[in-house]
C-alpha cells in the first residue's frame, strides 16, 4: 500500500470516528441551529451570484461532481441562480480536465425571476446552463427533463425547491429514476426534520413535513416494489452516510442518496 493509499484510508477511518462522536454531533446541531437564525446560509456567493448554500456542503457537492463526472445536472430550484452557476463553472473546469466537453445543467423553477434570469444568462457560465419555467412535479416539465436524461450518459439530480413531504416525494418519483447508476440524487434541507420546530416558521414545510420525511418513504416505497430507471435496469438507493459524517455541518442529512444495483 502506498502513501496515498495509506492517507485516503485513514482518512476513511476518521470521518467514520467523526459520525460515531456524539460530542460532533451535539455541537454540529447547536451550531446549525444557531447560524439559521442569521441567515447564515444566505451571506455567500459563486463567482458574483448568490448561492444560498453552507460551504461545506458546496466542497461536499464539488467532491461528488468530480468523482461523477455528470454531462447532466438537473436541478430543482434555482432561487438567485448561484448554485446553477456553481455546477456550471464546474462542468466547465472538468470540462478541462478530461470531463464531458458539452455538459449542461438544467434548472427548473416555477418562478424565475426576471432579474435573476438575466443575471444568469449575462454570466459567463451561461453557455453550460438551460432553464425551464414551471412546476418541478408538472408531468409534461418532468416528461421534457426525462427526454434530455434520456440522451447522457451520467445524470445528477438535485432537489431544492418547495421542500414539503409530498412535493419532494413526488419529484423523487419523477426523477429519482433519471439518475445514473453510481451517480446520486442529493435531496437538500433534510436538516429539518433535526431542527427545534421554532426555527422554522411562516413556512408550509415543518417536522414531520419535510424532504428527510420524503426521502425515507421513497425508499420503502423501492423497497415494497420493484421499480426500473429510464435505464432499464432496477432502481435502488442506499443513503451516502459517509458524504454526511465527513461534512457534519450539511442541511442534507441522509440526503445525499447514490444509486447502485446491490
């Protein structure tokens, strides 16, 4: 075994001891917990545009995009558009790298601000990024991505946009299957479900409301019922613990899920 060998397990090794720390834990939540009530995900921005992300999960999303090497991004949500941004100027650099030379997100928001909309597509990033105007769960939205899915070869979900149970639950359904084998549908705010139910306020989403809720019926939902992706071939999901124990502070607990066929 040589030294990177050596390195990359003991890495291994440490971010298993960091998700078995209950002291981590505790304090990764009373942190969390705390940096909401700024705002804190809200202050920082992806090469001038605003991303509304915690970095560490913006290092843990840039971690899995290398490792995948997706020529297609969907995203749900777009908000300010820094995190269409951010997967584009990423697909960019791997571009440069050896990765997919014409790969693309597409993003879908049912309200896509005029402002924002130009601020994307005045950014140099633009060429990488397509968006589509309307509801991440309209069947004739959800059948046009499925098209686009149809046509690459390594396909990334991610899901960020109205984060009630059963709006996520639904776009699991619809796009869940889109995912590549080996390749990950990362469901944000999860972390809600952890959160003391006064920090979430003037919100439809809530305890027992939430993305984590959704993620965990989807998966029975696969469990009872053998389901297929767009692929053709069986559709599993196991939940990426090791992605969460290595990041701690993530608003994507059990929510970074990887699609394999054991």
């Amino acid at each position: 075994m040589n030294d990177e060998e050596n390195f990359r397990n003991q890495c291994h090794s440490e971010v298993a001891q960091q998700g078995g720390s209950a002291t981590l834990q505790s304090l990764t939540r009373q942190w969390l917990e705390e940096s909401i009530k700024t705002n804190y995900s809200y202050h920082f921005e992806w090469l001038g545009q605003p991303i509304i992300q915690y970095p560490q999960d913006i290092v843990g999303t840039q971690q899995l995009l290398w490792s995948i090497k997706p020529d297609l991004i969907i995203e749900t949500g777009i908000a300010r558009g820094g995190s269409l941004i951010f997967y584009a100027s990423l697909l960019e650099l791997m571009s440069q790298c050896g990765g997919p030379v014409d790969a693309k997100v597409l993003g879908i928001d049912i309200d896509i601000r005029a402002h924002n909309k130009e601020a994307i597509l005045a950014h140099p990033m633009s060429k990488r990024i397509e968006m589509i105007q309307g509801s991440s769960i309209d069947l004739s939205i959800a059948n046009d991505v499925r098209q686009r899915a149809n046509t690459a070869k390594k396909v990334l979900v991610c899901l960020d946009s109205n984060h009630t149970h059963d709006h996520v639950l639904q776009e699991l359904r619809l796009y869940a299957p889109m995912v590549s084998v080996d390749s990950y549908v990362v469901v944000f705010d999860t972390v809600v479900e952890n959160l003391s139910s006064d920090l979430i306020k003037d919100r439809p989403w809530a305890k027992g409301n939430n993305p984590q809720t959704a993620v965990f019926e989807y998966l029975s939902e696969l469990d009872a019922q053998k389901a297929f992706g767009i692929d053709n071939e069986p559709l599993q999901f196991i939940i990426d613990n090791h992605i969460e124990n290595q990041l701690l502070i993530t608003v994507a607990p059990s929510g970074f899920l990887k699609r394999t066929l054991t």
